[in-house]
C-alpha cells in the first residue's frame, strides 16, 4: 500500500508522480494505465493502488494536445429528472456566457461510486473546472477533485468542509428558519415527511436543523413518513394520507420538497381540510410551478440559479486570472415563502 501524498500544490498530477509513488518506471506506469503490454500482477496492483491513493486521472487528450485543456466545464448533479437541477444548470449557463467555456454534465443518482466512476471519465479529459453538487463525496472522489489542478467548485451546500471553492446554503440554517415560522404561527403537532436520507445529505440537515429549532421551542416531531424514490406529486398525496390517517390530531406537515409537498396540499384541499387554519403546510425548493396553483405552498428558496450563475462565475474568473485555484466561499441566504400555507393557526372556540 503507497501511502497518501499530502499535497499544497494545485499543480496535475503526472506519470512522474504515479512512477515516483509506486516505484517502477514511468513507462511501466503508463503501460499499466493504459492496459497495454506485459506487467506482473503485483506490478500493476501497485500502480493502481498508487494511482487511486494520489488521486491520479490518466490524460486521454493525445500527443501534442496532451499538455492543455478543453474548454469544457464538467458539471455533475444527482439528477435531471428533479426539477431543482435544471435551474441549477440554467446559473451555470448564464455564467459561462460571453466566453469559449461550455459545459457538460455528468450524473450520479445520489450515488457515490457513480460519482467516483463520472469523475474519473471527465476528469480524463482534461476540463477547464469542475462544478460538482454536494460536499460530500468518497475519499477516491475527494482525491481527484484535489489533485485536479483546475477549479473545483462544490454547490448547492455550504455545511461542511469544501475542497476548494463553495457556493450554496446552510441546509440547517434553512431547517432553523422554517421552525421557527412554524412555531410563530402557533403550530405544535408536526409531521415531516420527505425522502429516506441516508445518500440525500442536504435533506438530512435540513431535518436537523428542524428538529433542532423545535427542540428549543419545547417541541418535537410527532410523526414521520419516508420514502425512496424520486419526488412526485402522487407520492406526496400517499404520504399525506397515509400520515394524517395515522396521525389525525397533526396541525402542521413540512415536506422535504415542493412536489410531495403539492402533492400533500392536493390531498388536503380534497378532503376540505381548511388551509391553514386547520393544517398548515410547508415544502422546500422554491420551484417556479407553486405560482401556477390558486393555493401557494409555502416554501423556501434555495436560490439554484444563483448558485449555478455564481459557480459558473468562479471557473471563469479563476481562469481568466491564471490561478488554478480559487478558494471561495460563498453563502447565499435561503428565502422563506410563507405563499398560502404558513399563516396563524386558527383556534377554534368552544361553543357556549
């Protein structure tokens, strides 16, 4: 086993360092990576596992190219089928107009070793930056991106430790702020109901920084309902039925998102439930579509276009200027939208 090469510079890693690490010669490396020739199995097990803990991403651009870079900038997300993702992609857009830089996405489905696979495969192809979602990644992941030598910019999430530059919000921040509205509406009995959040990390400290703020009010969440899958308005409804059948005496429900979050509102108006005096209701995103309907969920915008044109706008710069880092970290502040669903619970008298 080689061990971990602490790095300062920004600087591609090379052969020379992948031969350095694993101690055979630079042509037996580059024999071993490019699955030519014939090497020992414990000679390329070496390079491999040298390459891997360096964080080494072979070079596919060839001969006289092999030194420079493509004006690509590789943008990896969980998803295009959630709808948050696509206005992401619009920031990054606008971003890199005016200028020879385009980019290209990658998917990992919340995945990490897709993530680690992605990575790899544009990585190889030498990009201009890296605008990747999340900050949290597996240490083969976190390897690349830092042995790099281009901009790395992490969006979407700004609790945790980046590798280079950030740009996003406090997801607990977030959590905080919808408890606390909450709460000033006069809400007591909460349910949550969302995504299983193992692999959706912003999701998991939203919650904790929900059940946070409610713990100081002296409250807590009552009732839970979780899922896999995508979001969409018919799980939303599910849940919701699901969820104040069980739990019947709830005056309140935060969704984890805006779909199930409209979903969940549907189901209520069905049902003649009065919005929001005797339910209240609060989703997460801030998704163009909840102007389209007569009853506006309440929500808060997780500014995604700004973040991309921001992220966008590091990579440019940073290239611009010849660094090949930047080291910024920007915090946006999510907006709450407190729409139709967040107003004062109703407390109904008793009847002389």
């Amino acid at each position: 086993m080689t061990e971990k090469l602490t790095r300062k510079s920004n600087r591609p890693l090379t052969l020379k360092d992948v031969s350095e690490a694993s101690g055979v010669s630079e042509m037996t490396v580059s024999r071993v990576l490019r699955n030519r020739g014939d090497v020992s199995t414990t000679t390329r097990e070496k390079v491999l596992t040298a390459a891997r803990d360096l964080g080494y991403v072979p070079n596919k651009i060839a001969g006289a190219l092999a030194s420079s870079r493509v004006n690509l900038v590789a943008v990896i997300i969980p998803s295009l089928s959630n709808m948050v993702f696509p206005e992401v992609l619009s920031g990054i857009s606008e971003g890199l107009e005016d200028g020879p830089l385009q980019p290209v996405v990658g998917v990992t489905h919340y995945r990490p070793e897709r993530e680690e696979q992605v990575l790899y495969e544009m990585l190889s192809w030498r990009p201009s930056g890296v605008i990747v979602a999340g900050i949290e990644h597996t240490e083969a992941s976190r390897a690349m991106l830092a042995a790099s030598g281009i901009p790395v910019v992490e969006i979407m999430d700004t609790d945790g430790r980046p590798i280079d530059s950030v740009v996003g919000i406090s997801h607990r921040r977030a959590g905080r702020e919808m408890a606390r509205a909450i709460v000033k509406g006069g809400y007591t009995k909460i349910g949550f109901l969302g995504t299983k959040m193992p692999l959706d990390h912003r999701a998991r400290k939203r919650f904790e920084g929900f059940t946070e703020a409610l713990a100081k009010a002296g409250l807590e969440v009552m009732d839970q309902e979780f899922y896999d899958g995508g979001s969409a308005l018919v799980k939303g409804r599910e849940m919701t039925q699901t969820m104040l059948e069980r739990s019947p005496e709830l005056d309140f429900l935060y969704y984890s998102n805006d779909l199930i979050g409209l979903g969940g509102m549907l189901w209520c108006i069905e049902q003649g439930l009065e919005i929001p005096g005797r339910i209240g209701l609060a989703g997460f995103n801030g998704l163009n579509m909840l102007n389209g309907f007569p009853t506006r969920l309440a929500t808060m915008n997780a500014m995604r276009r700004e973040i991309g044109k921001a992220a966008a706008e590091i990579v440019k710069g940073s290239i611009a200027e010849g660094t090949a880092t930047a080291g910024q970290h920007i915090e946006l502040t999510p907006k709450l939208e407190p729409g139709d669903t967040l107003g004062r619970k109703t407390v109904f008298d008793p009847e002389p």
